[in-house]
C-alpha cells in the first residue's frame, strides 16, 4: 500500500478558504491518479475530486465544483486541494488516495472514486465555526 500524508486542514468561518496538501513517500505522486474523498461525521465517504496522472485532466463532485480546485505540483510531489467559499457542510475529514487501473481505466475514470481506492492517507480535519 501507498503511504500518502495529507496536511493542511483546520477550522475555518463559512466563506473561508483552506489549501489542503497530500504527499507522498517513497514513490512519485506524478505516475498515480489522486483523488481527495473526504468523510463527514455520520455520513458516508463522497469522493469531491481527482487529478489524472495522464493528462491532468480532473472531475469534482457536483457539491464542490466551482469553489474546488484539485491540482499537482511535480517539483514538490504534492497534489493540492485548494478550497474557496467554504460551506458548514464542507466540514470533514479530507482524505487523499489512489487505486489501481480496472476495466481499462484509470482510477479517476472508475466513479465514485471512494470504491475504486487501494491506498489512503490518514486525513486532515477540515472543522467549520461561526
């Protein structure tokens, strides 16, 4: 399994911004598809975005598009989640992670991406207050 490490999370008023940051260790995040699949208290995971390691093609949820930006950084081998125009129920742990090519596609073309995920990182707790 992939060990990847997400930082970045923090409390955050509606309207607010966060950067989120998945790393890698041991391995070049570039040659992978990542995704950001994030987990609310009480409610099930919901994957929000991924980058393709082919293209840098991306996809987001419905509920995040527009205010969401996934993007990569080869020099630093880190994938960003760049959050804008936060909302009380962004509030969640992020996590970042990755799988395997299935039925000839890639692991951001295999929706939802939280089934098709091999590899996690531990999260980073994104917390909303007023």
């Amino acid at each position: 399994q992939l060990q990847l490490v997400e930082s970045g999370g923090g409390l955050v008023q509606p309207g607010g911004s966060l950067r989120l940051s998945c790393s890698a260790s041991g391995f070049t995040l570039d040659y992978y598809d990542i995704g950001w699949i994030r987990q609310a208290q009480g409610k099930e995971r919901e994957g929000s975005s991924c980058i393709s390691r082919t293209d840098g093609s991306t996809n987001y949820a419905d509920s995040v598009k527009g205010p969401f930006t996934i993007s990569r950084d080869s020099a630093k081998n880190t994938v960003y989640l760049q959050m804008n125009s936060l909302k009380p129920e962004d509030a969640a742990t992020y996590h970042c992670a990755t799988g395997e090519r299935r039925h000839g596609l890639g692991y951001c073309g295999l929706l939802p991406i939280e089934q098709g995920s091999d590899s996690w990182g531990q999260g980073t707790q994104v917390t909303g207050y007023s």
